[in-house]
C-alpha cells in the first residue's frame, strides 16, 4: 500500500492523462452476433443446472433470436426437466472468436436473465490457460438478488487495494483462485438498477470495459440515466473513456501486474442455473426463492419466460 499522497496522485492521474481515445475496431448488431460469436455446447464449469446447446438447437429452439437490429439469447421457458439423467434446462453460452488485450468494449442491453435459480454473466477470459490470462466478470449476479458485481478472478499474486476511485465498494481484495474458495476480488455496483428485474424495469442500460496495462475499469449507466456520455449512448465508431467519469469499478496495477495476470481474453455470455452460486442453499434460500434450486428449475419452466438477455449492440474500440 502507498502513502495517502501516492494514491491521490495515482487517482488524479487515472481520471485524466490514461484516459484514452479509441477507434471501433468492431460492430457486433443483430445477425451479426451469430458471426463475431461461436457457440460452446459445453457441461458447464459451474456445475449449473443447465444443458449448453449448439447453435443449430439454440436456433430450431428460438434460445438465439436475431434480427437487423436485436439479439436475444435465452433458456427454455417450455419444458419440464424430468429425466434424471439430464444435466438441467437447456441454455446458451457463447464466445467472440475474437480476443482482446488492451480494449474498451460497451455493451448496450435492454433485458438480462431474471428469475429464481438464474445466474447470468458477461465476462472475459482465456478458457484454455484459466487462471493463468485472467478472468474479468463484468456483469455478474444470482436468484435476482442486490445489484451487480464485478470481479477479477488470477493466477497468485494480484491483489487490489481496499481504497480506490471507483464508485461501487470493494468485497474481497485477493484476486487468486485459490482465495476465498474463487470469489475472486469484487466490487458490488451499488446502483439499484444495475442488476436483475430493477435492470430491466428501466429498460436496462450500457456496461463499458476499459482494459490498458495499468488499470481494468468497468462501468454502468442505467438507461434512466442522465449522465450517460454522448459516445457510449450513439454507440458510434470512437468513445474517449476519459469523459465517462468515475468508474462503478477500478482495479488498478498497484498490486498486481496486470500485464503478466491477463492476456488476451475472450468475451463470453452465459445463462447457467443454480450451480456453485446460485444454487448454495444458503444463498438460494436466503433469495426467498422456493424449493430447491435444482428441483425449482426443473419442474416450472413458466419461470424462465424472463430469463434473456437482449442486445442492441456490443461495440469494440481498440
Ligand atoms: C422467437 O423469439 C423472438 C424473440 O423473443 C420472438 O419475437 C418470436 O416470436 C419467437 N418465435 C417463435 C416462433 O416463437
Ligand atoms: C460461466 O462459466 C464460467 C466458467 O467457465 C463461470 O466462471 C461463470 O460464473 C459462469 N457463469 C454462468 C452464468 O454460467
């Protein structure tokens, strides 16, 4: 940790000399999703109570939905899971076949997953070397509970300090895998409707990633919002993050090397149920959700008519 003066000279230094300019290096809209992603019909990682189809099932079964200017991804909302030997409800996860090292990225979402048992994500990582190259969770939350988190999640050795310029508050400080058993080092947005049926009762909003070698920043703005920046609202082809104000979330390379911690990640969107999160008794329970997590999900399909995500657009300045 440094003196006060050396935080207070970093922080004054993030906000305006790192703050960058950056040329859309991609237009992810509609259909066009179905080209920058590919679908991973994988077990999950998580252990979730979901069964991750291929994109010709996601399409046959309406789980993708692409027209000129939408994307909607979601789970089955139409079939009662009562095979013993299924993995669990039938859902989507895909991955850009692009990755990225130093980048800004804004996703503008009308509607996230919502629902009892539902865990959804945005995040970026390098699945074939995880941990190693890093894991940021840009959107992240379970049973419609509180508002977002975002986290990084590393190999040994990258800390975040307790104080920093962002707008959420800091939860763990220890980003290694091996702390905490993976809870990573998160900061709660703190903003009501940042996350869950609150997101979409305002008709949702834009997240935005800025990733340079001394810092990771993420942040939020509801579409109620009335400090959104002209750049991430027109969704045009330059933003300069130093207009985007304090960020909902700042890690900054104090602690950690980000340069060797993270390298060049994908984006990925997934839709699991319950699992190692969502689905802890514990934490189902206290969400004043029924039943349990996995029979839950199972046996009311009628819940899940909520559980999409739906996209005007993700952009990519690099
Ligand atoms: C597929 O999903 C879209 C988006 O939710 C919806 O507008 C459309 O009616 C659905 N199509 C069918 C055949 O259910
Ligand atoms: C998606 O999968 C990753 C592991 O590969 C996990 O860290 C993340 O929490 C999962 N989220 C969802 C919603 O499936």
């Amino acid at each position: 940790m440094k003196s006060a003066f050396g935080i207070i000279a970093v922080s004054s230094s993030l906000s305006s000399v790192l703050a960058a300019s950056y040329s859309r290096s991609e237009n992810i809209v509609g259909t066009g999703f179905y080209n920058s992603f590919n679908f991973e019909a994988i077990p999950d990682p998580t252990d979730g109570r979901v069964n991750y189809v291929s994109e010709a099932t996601a399409k046959s079964q309406n789980l993708t939905f692409a027209s000129a200017n939408t994307f909607i991804l979601r789970a089955d909302f139409k079939t009662v899971i009562s095979d013993s030997s299924a993995t669990g409800r039938n859902s989507v996860r895909i991955r850009t076949n692009n990755a990225y090292t130093t980048h800004a990225a804004v996703f503008d979402i009308v509607h996230m997953p919502q629902g009892c048992g539902t865990w959804p994500a945005v995040w970026e990582t390098n699945e074939a070397t995880w941990p190693a190259g890093g894991e940021v969770d840009i959107i992240e939350g379970v049973n419609d509970q509180g508002t977002d988190q975002v986290t990084l999640h590393t190999n040994p050795g990258c800390t975040m300090p307790a104080t920093r310029t962002q707008t959420g508050t800091t939860l763990l400080t220890n980003c290694d895998v091996n702390a905490a058993g993976n809870s990573g080092c998160g900061v709660s947005v703190g903003t009501a409707p940042s996350y869950g049926p609150t997101f979409n009762a305002d008709g949702g909003g834009w997240y935005a990633i800025e990733r340079t070698l001394t810092f990771i920043n993420v942040w939020f703005w509801s579409r109620k919002a009335t400090n959104v920046p002209a750049d991430v609202r027109a969704g045009g082809t330059a933003v300069n993050t130093g207009n985007w104000g304090t960020p909902a979330a700042n890690f900054p390379n104090t602690d950690c090397n980000l340069a060797q911690f993270f390298s060049a990640n994908n984006i990925i969107i997934n839709l699991t149920f319950c699992g190692s999160w969502a689905g802890q008794a514990a934490i189902y329970g206290a969400s004043g959700c029924p039943s349990t997590c996995t029979s839950y999900v199972d046996a009311n399909p009628a819940a899940f008519a909520n559980a999409y995500f739906q996209f005007n657009s993700i952009n990519i300045y690099e």
